[in-house]
C-alpha cells in the first residue's frame, strides 16, 4: 500500500506514503483512487482529507516511473485530479513541507486546500523543459491570478505557502507548528455540508491587459533562454486560461506537453537530471561503504585556487588551515578570502553573522605542525610536479594516519604524486575549477591505489560541498581537461586557416555555450595554456598545435588580468573588444606559415570544436577514465559551460546520430591536420552497431 486509509470521526484521512517525497507511482494512484472510493461508499464519512506522510505532501511525478510505462497507466494523474474533483463529498488537501508539479497540481483538483507555513509551492516541470501537464496551467492562474502563475510555471521556482495565504490558492494557513491532520479533519467537518462543491476550473482569470502581460513574458523568456522552447509552451498554455474555456485549456496543455516531452531539448535536459543522480555511484564502490569522518580540513597555498577551496569547506562549517610558503603570499590569500567574502555580503548573498562565523573557522600558517591533525588536507600549489611531490612527502612526515591526502592539480599525474607518500591509498585528485567557491564541478580522480572508503568519503563530501563529483581515473587532464584540450587545438587551428577569434566565439556560444574559447583563455589567461602547451611540447613532440596562443602571450596580453588577452577589456569591465592589432597578428602568422585564409562556415566551427571533444570523449569511456557517458557530459555540463539543453557533448552526438558524427570526423581527417581527427575505434563500433553512447 502507498496510500493509507484511515477515518477520524466522519472524515476519511488518505495519506500519500512513497518516500522519499510521496512521488505519485502507480501503486500510490491506484491506493489514493481506491481511497476516494472507499470514502464515497461509506455513508459515514463526510468529507476527505488527503496528505502526505513524512517528508512531504507530494513533490509530484515519480521520477523513478519517468520513460515507464507506469507513468502513464490507469488511473494516471489525470483520472486521480478528476476523481477528487467529482467526487460528491468535499476533498481537502492538507499540505505541509513540500507540495510540486503533479503533487500542487492535484492540490488544485480538490475542493479546498488548507497548509502549514513553510511549505514550498512550485510547479518546477520548466525546468525538465516542459510544462506542467495535468492542469497546472489552467488552474494555478484561477487561483494566483496571471501574473504570479506565468511567474511560478515560467521559473519553476518555489514560493512559501505563508505568501500565498491571502490568495484562493490556500482556504486556511495554519499557525506555524499546528498539527495539521487534526486541523485539516476541524476545517473539513466545518465544510462538509456546503453545496455546491467550490472547484477551481469553475473560476475565471481576469487581467485587464492579460496580451501585454504575455508578450512581455515572452520577450524575456526569449531574452533569458534562447534555445529552450519550455519556457515559451509555458506562457502559451497559460494564456490559454485566459482566453479559452477550461476543457479547451486542458486540451491545448496536452498538446503542448505532448510536443515538448518529445523535443530534443527536454529529453537532453532529463538526461542531465539523471546524470546528476547516477553519477555519485561508482560500480565497485558500495554504497554501505563505512565514511571517514571529515570534521576539519586543511588546504596547501593560499594562491586562487586555494582560497576558494578553503572557502568551500568553511561555507559547509568544517574549520580549515590554510599553509603557505611565506606571510605575505598568506596575508594576501586570507586577504583575497575575505575580500570574496565581503562581496558576497554587499550583495546580500551571506548575512553579516555568518560572515563572522565562517571568518571564526580559518587559521592561516606557515607551520606544517597545524596541518597534522586535518580530517582531510587539499593541496593547491603550483603545477610543477616536483613541488606537489614535495609538498606531499612533508605531509606524509606530520598529517595523522587515516587522514585523506588530496591534490587538486589539473593534469599531473596523481599516481606520481601518490607514490612519493607511504600511504598511497589515502590519496587522489579534487579537481575544482575555477572559480572553486563557485563552479558546481568536483573531478574526483581515483588512484590506482586510492582506497574504496577514500573515493566513497570524496563523494559524500562533495555532495556536502554542494558539488557536482565526477569521478575520473588517472590520465593527462583527466575527464574535463583532456578533452578540451582537443577543442582548443581545433580553436587554434581555425585562427590560423582563416577565422577570428570573434567569430568563433560568437559561433560557439550561439550553439549554447556559456563562453567561446577566446573569451574563456581570456578569463583564465593565456599563460596557463602555454605553461601546458610547452609541458607537452616536451612530452608530446608529435602533437601539433597552432603558435598563435604563443604569440599572443608574447605580445604580453595574458587575459583580462592584464586588461587584454585576445580582446581588450576595459577596466572593471568584462565586455571583451575585438583588438585590430591581434587579428593583424593571426593574419601575419597565416601567412607565414603559408595559409590562404579561407571563410569558415559557423557549422564548421561548432563541428572541429564540439565533435573534437565527442571524439576524445569516445576514448576517455574506451579507456574506462570515465566509466558512463553521462558522467563525461555531467563534467562538460557542470564544469565548462556546455548548453544543458543539449544534454552534454555525449548526448548531443547521439541526438545528431554517430554515423553522422563519423562522417565529420573522417571528413576533418582527410584535412589539415587530420590526425588529430583519427576516429575514437568506439565512436566507430557504435556508429557501426546503430548505438549511441548513453545506451
Ligand atoms: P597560484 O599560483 O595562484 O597559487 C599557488 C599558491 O601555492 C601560491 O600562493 C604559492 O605561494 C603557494 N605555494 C607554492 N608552494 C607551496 C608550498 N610548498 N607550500 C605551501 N604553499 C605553496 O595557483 P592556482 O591557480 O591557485 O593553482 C593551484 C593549483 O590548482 C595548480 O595545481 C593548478 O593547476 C590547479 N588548478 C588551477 C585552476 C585555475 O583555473 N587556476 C583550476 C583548477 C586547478
């Protein structure tokens, strides 16, 4: 049973009891159904109160049902609404804690709802790239009047059910701490004699300028989200509760859910929801597996990356040491932490107290002793593998037994730096990008020695971090860098046979990206890529890549940190400005290596740079560096800006199809540099066998 059945006095209580959030399957449908039922046929009972148990009131669909066949047998969603909206004896929703999608969209089935304070109301399906599908866009607006609908079903984001008490959403809030059966069962007795039966379909929505309210939504979704049609479906179907009767709103927000649950962007954007979830599980690492306990951290260098570290740690209450080499380079990171810190107060996003308490929980020093007693120490220093290895043969002397020994490189090799430690299995990666009090992703990289216990620790601590954990074997770049440095060799290409930096930019970020590759080298700066670029020139001779990233840097235009990179940047401004004298320098360097510039389409662009990270993708899965697909588009989604409605790198090459893909790559191996277009050997078996790589 996931619904329970129990009657106070002469009213039947349902309660909805599918953990964790009394999603509504099947088996909870069919038991809520026979709920009503049974209540109807009890001459005793004269009003029902449905609710939820534990953690919620219903927080909607079961995503556990989503693509099965379950999620659309009988009685659907559909019929549960219309069987508690004719039913003949009154239904009261009693809602607590959590009340979204189909759970608020029931809510408005029923006759009357009743709700404790602090429950939160949404109707996040936008966000899933479709709409709310069972009359969540006709009824909501009967209740909160246009406006704050289009608001609520266009953001998908929650509101306090305190804020809507005076709106005819709620019939009653409850005093904070009610209890809200014995309430809700008084307030049903109250009403079980009232006729007619009160039922939001039978409310209008009148707005006096309801086609300007439209367009202007319009106008911002289209601002907002170029690229994704949910948000547009969502002010259509809800403009349709202002000029079509009920039934014929009804049948329009089928339509338009049909049409969306279909769109590529809305299967991409379920893709990423799921890659979310599965990407915290690792084949061979139980989930029963017993944690180290992490209750304080240390972080080595107090450089940029360091500082945000430390400042994740301190945002999730685990008090942090920062060492560093010398007290100026300390006093200017703790300067650099709290200089963050009081921004983020100016902006109203920390409260002054908490300021105060995470400033309570850093201790800056240069003594190795005040590391030894860390939970877990995270080393940020420089990228110089000698230097990492010595920072952790000196840790390996002082930090306790059973601490966990991160490093946080970007594409050394973890093993090298575990094998100067006596305690190997105690060590791997957490790559954070850039900026780390900031970005969602979280590479986990797994030693060849790293223990279960360690990986399974770094995940749960991720999650506490409010990261993303990906996790990655060992490899040269590992999941995220590996790959873009394919598409930045392509970048580098494209410069020299005829595109500017622009150009590409403006190609790339029309496809969906957060920021083509110059305006990204440029934040980052240019020195970081020739640091990497003369690291392999060394191990990688064979590797080809274009000189112009060099000459840039040269010219001594590191990014915006020195107010000009491949754009000028004016100063305190991050608008980048096409510079006459760098385009002039890539026009000269074509020449001198020979090149006719040629145009180059905005599709080619997208392809080298898109299909270049598909193919080295294919290989990381090959290799086992990742060991889903998803896991590699989680990175690419979370850490480097990829357009979540195209689902990830991996993704999006399933949507185009892999013979497709295989075509490009075989065309740009018959090209200029054509080696770096080999075809990935899986990229091949797939395209062969009709695969895709999420399958
Ligand atoms: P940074 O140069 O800003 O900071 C490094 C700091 O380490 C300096 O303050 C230096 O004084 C300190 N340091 C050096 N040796 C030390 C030692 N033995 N003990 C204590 N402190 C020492 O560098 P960063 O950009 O913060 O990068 C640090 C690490 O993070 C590198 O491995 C880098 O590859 C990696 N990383 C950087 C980025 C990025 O975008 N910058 C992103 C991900 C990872």
């Amino acid at each position: 049973m996931t619904a329970q059945y129990q009657v106070h006095g002469a009213v039947a209580v349902i309660t909805l009891n599918n953990p964790p959030v009394n999603g509504m399957g099947l088996a909870t449908r069919t038991a809520a159904v026979a709920g009503i039922e049974r209540a109807l046929a009890d001459a005793a009972v004269t009003a029902i109160v449905i609710t939820g148990a534990g953690k919620a009131f219903s927080g909607g669909a079961d995503i556990r049902e989503f693509n099965s066949p379950k999620a659309l047998a009988e009685p659907s969603l559909h019929t549960f609404i219309a069987t508690a909206e004719g039913s003949t004896k009154p239904v009261v929703a009693a809602i607590h804690t959590i009340c979204m999608g189909g759970g608020l969209e029931l809510s408005l089935g029923c006759h009357y709802r009743v709700a404790l304070p602090g429950a939160r109301i949404a109707l996040p399906e936008v966000k899933l790239g479709l709409l709310p599908g069972a009359g969540g866009t006709q009824r909501l607006p009967r209740v909160l009047g246009l406006e704050q609908a289009l608001t609520m079903i266009v953001t998908g984001e929650p509101v306090l059910s305190e804020k809507l008490a005076d709106t005819p959403l709620f019939d009653r809030v409850f005093a904070p701490g009610a209890d809200l059966i014995a309430e809700a069962v008084a307030f049903a007795e109250g009403i079980a004699d009232i006729r007619p039966l009160p039922k939001v379909r039978d409310r209008t929505v009148d707005h006096p300028h309801a086609q300007a309210v439209l367009q202007t939504a319009r106008e911002q979704a289209a601002a907002k989200a170029p690229g994704y049609p949910a948000p547009l479906e969502c002010i259509a179907t809800v403009g349709a509760s202002v000029t079509m009767p009920f039934e014929d709103g009804m049948k329009f927000e089928r339509e338009r859910f049909m049409h969306l649950i279909q769109s590529t962007e809305s299967k991409a954007l379920r893709h990423a929801f799921f890659a979310e979830r599965v990407a915290g599980k690792v084949p061979d690492v139980p989930a029963d597996t017993l944690l180290r306990t992490i209750s304080s951290a240390a972080v080595i260098g107090a450089g940029m990356m360091g500082v945000g570290i430390a400042m994740n740690f301190l945002n999730a209450s685990i008090p942090v040491v920062i060492l560093e080499t010398s007290q100026p380079a300390l006093d200017q990171g703790l300067a650099a932490l709290r200089k963050l810190y009081d921004n983020a107060v100016a902006k109203g996003k920390l409260k002054p107290e908490q300021l105060q308490q995470r400033l309570a929980l850093v201790h800056g020093t240069l003594d190795h002793a005040d590391v030894a007693q860390a939970d877990i120490v995270v080393e940020a220093v420089f990228e110089d593998l000698a230097v990492k290895q010595a920072v952790f043969r000196a840790l390996d002397v002082v930090v306790k037994p059973g601490a966990i020994l991160a490093t946080n490189t970007s594409t050394l090799d973890v093993d090298a730096i575990a094998a100067v430690t006596g305690r190997p299995q105690d060590v791997l990666g957490l790559h954070f990008f850039s900026p780390a009090h900031v970005m969602k992703l979280l590479e986990i990289v797994r030693g060849q020695h790293t223990a279960i216990d360690v990986l399974a620790t770094a995940l749960a601590l991720s999650k506490k971090l409010r990261k993303t954990g990906v996790v990655a074997r060992v490899c040269d770049g590992f999941i995220g860098n590996r790959m873009i440095e394919q598409y930045s060799r392509q970048a580098g290409f494209l410069l020299e046979e005829g595109a500017l930096p622009a150009q590409v930019d403006a190609a790339v970020e029309r496809f969906g990206f957060a920021m083509g590759p110059f305006r990204m080298a440029d934040l980052a700066g240019n020195d970081i890529g020739q640091a990497i670029r003369q690291r392999r020139a060394v191990e990688r001779p064979d590797l080809a890549y274009s000189r112009t990233a060099d000459l840039l840097c040269a010219m001594g235009r590191l990014g915006q940190k020195t107010g000009a990179g491949w754009y000028d940047y004016r100063a305190g401004e991050r608008t980048p400005h096409p510079n006459a004298e760098v385009d002039a320098m890539i026009v000269a360097h074509s020449a001198q290596l020979g090149l006719e510039r040629r145009v180059i389409s905005d599709n080619e662009i997208v392809e080298r740079l898109v299909y270049a990270l598909v193919n080295e993708g294919a290989r990381i899965l090959a290799e086992g560096i990742a060991s889903r697909a998803s896991d590699i588009d989680m990175v690419y989604l979370t850490g480097y800006g990829f357009p979540p409605y195209r689902g990830g790198p991996m993704f999006y090459a399933d949507t185009v199809g892999l013979p497709a893909v295989l075509a490009a790559v075989e065309h740009y191996a018959a090209g200029r540099h054509g080696d770096a277009w080999t075809p990935a050997p899986l990229l091949v078996r797939l395209a062969a066998e009709g695969k895709t790589f999420s399958a």
